[in-house]
C-alpha cells in the first residue's frame, strides 16, 4: 500500500494539546514512530541570524501547538532548539521530551561513513537529546569534512558513497540514537542507489515542494515505495538564498484564498497536505504561527485543486553552488538526475 493511501485509510491520530489539532502518521520504519503532518522549520538565511531569539520563538511554537521541529547541523538552530524543549517541560507546556518530533540533518561535510555517527552525537550534544525522532542525509553532496556552510567551496566538492553514508545512518538507528532515517533534496534515481542495498529503507525524502514545483513524478515513485515526502519551502520561501516570490505573487493562489476567506499561505499549506505529504512552515509571528496551524478543518474543491495542477512550474532553488566543472556534478541535470 503507498504511502497516499494509507494516510487516507487510516484514522489521523491527533493531538489533544494542540492548538489546532495535528494528524500524525507512522513512518515506514522499524521504530514506527508517529509523524505529525506540519512541522515547525528553525532555517533562516543568513543562518545564526536570529539565534538570540529563536529559543523563545520555539518556545511560543510549542505553546500554540507545535510538536514537530526541523533543524539540522548547518542551521546553527540546534542548540536554541535543545535550551527550548529544556524551558518547555520545566514551564510544564509538555510533559515529556516523547511528545516532540525532533528531526535534524548530516551536512554535505559529515556525508562520509566515518563521520556520521560522530555527526550525530554532535547534533545530540547540541539539543541536549539521548535521541532523534528523525535524521536526515541533507543533500546527496559530499565535501571535505570541516566547515558548515552553504554556499560550499566548490574546490572542497567531492563524490559521494551513498552506500557506505547510509550503511553508518542505519548504524545510528540501529543503536537507538534515532527512531528513524532519510534524506533530503533526493532524486528518485538516487534513491534508487540507496534501496539498491539498504537493509534499512529511508522513512523520509523531505524536498522542495509547492504549488509551483509540485514534484509529481518524485511524490508518484515516493508513495510507491513507502517513502513520506516533507515539503519545505512550501510557500516559495522569499528572502532566502534560494526563495522565490512566485507562490506568494501567484494570482490564481491569491483568487483562491480571497474566494475561501483564508490567506495565501493557508491554501498553500492546505493544498500540500491535501497531495499526502509532511509540511514544514516558519514563521516567527506567533499569530501567523497559528494561521499555520489552521489548515485542517477546510479544503480544497476539486475545481480548486485541478487549477493548481495546472500552474507552470520552476523550480526555486536548482543548487547550482554543487555543481563544478571539476567536481563530481558538472551539471544541474547530474545533481537531480534531469529531474529540473
């Protein structure tokens, strides 16, 4: 059964601390860990820019109703967010560290067998955590182990082992340090490489996705093979290093939320978890923190839906920072497999 159709047959279970009740659904994985369908992002650009505040911007997350946290090494993220669930179950707004979905990501850096597991108890140590719901391969991208940052230096680009990578991420879940394992930014011909031997197969892809890069084949192979799709950047993420002001000047997406009283972000927010997949949101106004919330007790028509399918599509952010001449993509259509 694929992913789309287990999430329609099967109840959502929802949490009853929520501000707006959040389905959740069991990833396809030994531990079976319950995923709830929106998330709160922690990925600002410049990264760091606003570590001073993120703690407590987590912290009002939580207290609207947020379960599920996104971070990862690059962010700079990973310690706010530890201090945060800290403050939480010591203000009594969660009663234990298992009611957080905590998912975080090995940078291009650490994307060697050997520095995996020491990645990881890094990431742990920085979120004061004994484990992760959730760890990611951040990019099929390897460089030479040291700094954390984006963009890389192309000189320090370096192929890839995705079997020996993934061989040392089921290690880490082997040994209980996370509940589960996948990737982010995978193409359906590199997923294919890691399920060629995974004894383990990824739980997660998390991916751009919105209405104007809607990635149908790549959610089509997905589903088939058991893998839930995350959606980040799912409203063009403006601003960033590789946003676009598409979704959010998108007249069709402005008719839409004009005609069913909502905001534009809602009905992108709205129109992804209609398509079957996992949400990543961000914003740092506790009142759009709660319209983001908001999103599970309407819908779509069909005629609304059908509309959307048929917007042109572009992808925001191609990541041309990992391809070289001289490194092992020499070309976008490399890095995705042609699937841009």
């Amino acid at each position: 059964m694929d992913v789309r159709t287990k999430m329609q047959e099967s109840s959502p279970q929802l949490s009853t601390t929520s501000y707006q009740s959040v389905p959740t659904f069991p990833l396809h994985s030994t531990n079976e860990k319950a995923i709830p369908l929106l998330g709160f992002g922690t990925a600002e650009y410049p990264f760091g820019a606003s570590i001073d505040t993120m703690k407590q911007t987590i912290l009002e997350a939580i207290e609207v109703g947020y379960r599920h946290f996104d971070t990862a090494a690059l962010y700079q993220t990973e310690q706010p967010l530890g201090e945060a669930i800290s403050d939480a179950l010591r203000l009594g707004l969660i009663k234990t560290r298992d009611e957080l979905f905590i998912t975080s990501k090995l940078w291009c850096s650490d994307a060697h067998h050997d520095c995996v597991l020491p990645a990881l108890k890094k990431t742990l140590k920085n979120l004061k955590l004994e484990y992760l719901d959730l760890y990611l391969i951040h990019w099929p991208v390897s460089v030479k182990p040291g700094e954390y940052e984006l963009p890389v230096k192309k000189k320090d680009l370096v192929p890839i082992d995705l079997k020996s990578v993934w061989e040392a991420m089921e290690e880490c879940q082997a040994l209980g340090l996370t509940k589960s394992i996948g990737v982010s930014n995978f193409s359906c011909k590199k997923l294919e490489t890691i399920l060629s031997t995974a004894k383990i197969p990824p739980a997660v892809n998390q991916v751009e996705m919105n209405p104007m890069w809607q990635q149908k084949k790549l959610r089509k192979f997905c589903d088939e093979k058991g893998i839930l799709i995350e959606s980040y950047s799912p409203l063009g993420a403006k601003g960033t290093l590789w946003g676009t002001n598409r979704v959010m000047e998108c007249e069709l997406l402005k008719e839409i939320a004009q005609a069913k009283g909502k905001s534009l972000a809602q009905v992108c927010l709205r129109w992804a978890y209609e398509q079957g997949v996992c949400v990543l949101v961000k914003s740092f106004n506790k009142e759009r923190m709660k319209q983001n919330l908001d999103i599970f007790d309407w819908k779509l028509s069909a005629e609304e839906s059908r509309k959307i399918s048929q917007l042109p599509q572009f992808k925001g952010f191609p990541a041309g920072e990992f391809v070289s001449d001289d490194g092992p993509y020499k070309s976008l259509e490399e890095l995705w497999d042609g699937e841009i």
